[in-house]
C-alpha cells in the first residue's frame, strides 16, 4: 500500500485533539484529557497493559493552568509520568546479567521508607539527573566553550558573543540527538515514537483505528515534544541574547533564571500550533518537524499494534475489544522499587529529559471526546 507524503499538516477537516504519548522500552504510553495508558509488549509477545486516571495538579491549584505557567508544570509532571512509565516498561526487560544483590544505601533506603519511598527516591533521583545533564548539556557548556574562544578576543562585541552561544547550542543539540539516533536500542524506541503518530493521526482523521490506515499515516507530527525541544532552543537563543553581561558567571545564573519563562513560551507556542493552521504556525511548527528526522522513524507493524492498543486503554470501550484479538494482561500498580533492574534506573536516569519532552504534547490540557472510529475499528486492527 502507498504511504502518504510524509506532511505533518493536518488535513481540513481532521479532527483536532491534544492526546499524545511517548516512546518506551518495547512500549507506548498514551495520555488523553482524563487518563493515560502504557502498553509494552513483553518477552513472550503480550500486552501489558497499564491504565491510570489522571490528578492534575491544576485542578487543585488553578493557579498553575494559567498560560506560562502551564508550561513549566506540564514539563515537570510530564517529566515524572514519563520517568515512571519508562521504569515499568524497563520491567519487563531486565538484565541478562546476573543481579547484583542491593547496595547498603538502596538497603537502608527501602527499610526506612518501605518500597513505594524507595521509588520516589528512585524517580526524585531520574528527574534531578535529567534536569541537571540539559541544564549542563544546553545551556552551560555553550556558555563555557563561548567564554573560551572569546578569551583571546576580550574586545569581541556582545552581538558576536550571543551569536556564538547560540550557534553552538544548536550544534550540541543536533549533535546529541544524532548520536542517540545512531545508537540500537533508541533508535528502535523512536520507531515506536514513529507508531505513536501515526496512531494519533488515524484517530485525528477519524479513520479505523488499523494497523493498515496507521501504516500509511505521516510520521512528523507538529505537537512532537521534539518540536517543544527545538522551540526551547530557538526561544532560549532570541531571550539570552538580550542579556547585557559578558561575565561568564552572570550569565549562567540568569539564564537559570530565565528557563521557566523560556518554557512557558515554548510550551505556549506549541499548543498554538496545535490548534492552529495558518502561515505564521507552519513557519514556528516546521523547525520541529525537520528535527523529527532524527527521533522518529518508520515503525513496523508489531509497533503500530502497540500504539493502537495504548490509544484503545483511553478509552473503556475500546480495550475490552483489543483484548479479544491479543493476548492482554492489565496491570493497575507500579512494580515494587525494589525488583526494578538496575538498567532500568540507570536509563530513566539518562533518558528522562527525553523522556519529558516526548509527552509534553500529552500534557496539554483539552476535551478530546471519544471517537466512534475508536471503538469500530480496534477490534480489527491487531
């Protein structure tokens, strides 16, 4: 079957909706208006399905919905959610090796705060790393390796110092996702990414949710939190370069300063885009939908199956019929901290900025009705 132009552009008509996901170990997460659902196809080829209702944080505090600050809660919420999914599906696949009894402080973590701490712990811990290697990554080795080439310039301009910064941020940043790219296991997760839009773009279309109409969907979708990426960045190098000090110091600390704003804007942008198809969107949206060159790819069919079922888990209707045509097994808690793998809390540990910025699209709040498209078509689709 032909596959369609690979454009992210919403045909008129679709219908618009603000579900979105993230990429996996072998798995998929889904994130509607009012619940979410991880599916991962585990070693003996099932589906382990987990469903969660959804307690956002603004519904308690209305405060934080309100735009800008959205932005940089969804982020962090986004960013947990994602760490935790990562986790459970990492479950599933744990080391070949041979398992490494616990360390003395992973010991005393687990008899003083029971299991459920010790993966607060765990996910505390993944979400700080994160944060810490892109603040590192994105914003302080430019400014560094900035400062060291101007160093034997003291008379260099101020234009000419923000340019430099931001040139090299962008350098770095395709840079690292070129790399991750190359490397096996993530690229295979951004095939899954892959399978996640395309899902997403049947259901938008309002066509049946089969593994063959997904096939034959564009892969670049325009509210990938790979868009909300490159956003961050080209946002973060137009507000830095207003900064007015030349002192390396100075300019780091206000820059940590001026992140939430910079992804208050970011985030802003992309939910405009969302909603909107006019020239001044496409021209902000397709940046990002160059970028998805490098962590999207074509998934094969297992993944599409994948992605449907996770799609399906938001609806109640839709996951009884999947279950008919696959063998599916529903899980409602979290694993216990203590029997995750080691690989597990390591990857999340490394992957869980990534990890955040695949869902954001999912964090964006909307009324997205089911379809009658859904609950036809999922029973057919595997």
């Amino acid at each position: 079957m032909k596959q369609e132009n690979n454009c992210a552009l919403p045909q008129e008509g679709a219908f618009r909706t603000t579900i979105g996901g993230q990429a996996l170990i072998e798995g998929i997460l889904m994130r509607g208006p009012e619940k979410q659902a991880i599916v991962v196809r585990n070693q003996e080829g099932e589906l382990e399905v987990k469903e969660q209702t959804l307690k956002l944080i603004k519904d308690r505090y209305p405060i934080l919905g309100l735009p800008f600050l959205r932005g940089v809660v969804n982020f962090l919420a986004s960013l947990v959610e994602g760490v935790k999914a990562l986790m459970w599906s990492a479950e599933f696949y744990p080391d070949e090796e041979e398992e490494k009894p616990p360390s003395k402080f992973e010991t005393w973590l687990e008899k003083h705060f029971g299991s459920e701490g010790l993966m607060k712990w765990v996910i505390g811990f993944s979400v700080v790393v994160g944060i810490a290697f892109a603040i590192a990554l994105f914003i302080i080795l430019p400014t560094l390796a900035t400062s060291a080439l101007l160093y034997f310039f003291p008379d260099a301009p101020m234009w000419l110092r923000n340019l430099l910064e931001g040139v090299l941020k962008l350098v770095i940043f395709f840079l690292y996702l070129f790399l991750c790219s190359r490397l096996k296991d993530i690229h295979r997760t951004f095939q899954y990414h892959g399978a996640e839009h395309k899902t997403i773009f049947c259901y938008e279309r309002g066509l049946e949710l089969t593994v063959e109409n997904a096939r034959r969907m564009p892969r670049h979708h325009p509210r990938c939190g790979t868009s909300f990426l490159i956003l961050v960045v080209i946002v973060s190098v137009f507000l830095y370069s207003v900064l007015p000090w030349s002192s390396t110091s100075l300019r780091v600390v206000f820059k940590l300063l001026l992140l939430p704003l910079v992804m208050g804007i970011s985030y802003e942008l992309l939910k405009w885009c969302g909603r909107s198809d006019n020239i001044a969107t496409r021209i902000i949206r397709q940046p990002g939908i160059w970028v998805q060159h490098l962590t999207v790819f074509e998934p094969d069919d297992s993944m599409i199956e994948v992605a449907i079922a996770a799609l399906a888990g938001l609806f109640w209707a839709s996951t009884e019929s999947v279950s008919s045509t696959i063998s599916i097994r529903r899980s409602k808690v979290m694993p216990s901290a203590s029997t995750w793998p080691t690989s597990a809390v390591s990857l999340a540990a490394s992957s869980s900025h990534g990890a955040a910025t695949a869902s954001v699209s999912a964090a964006m709040d909307a009324s997205s009705p089911p379809r009658s498209a859904l609950n036809a078509g999922s029973s057919k689709s595997l």
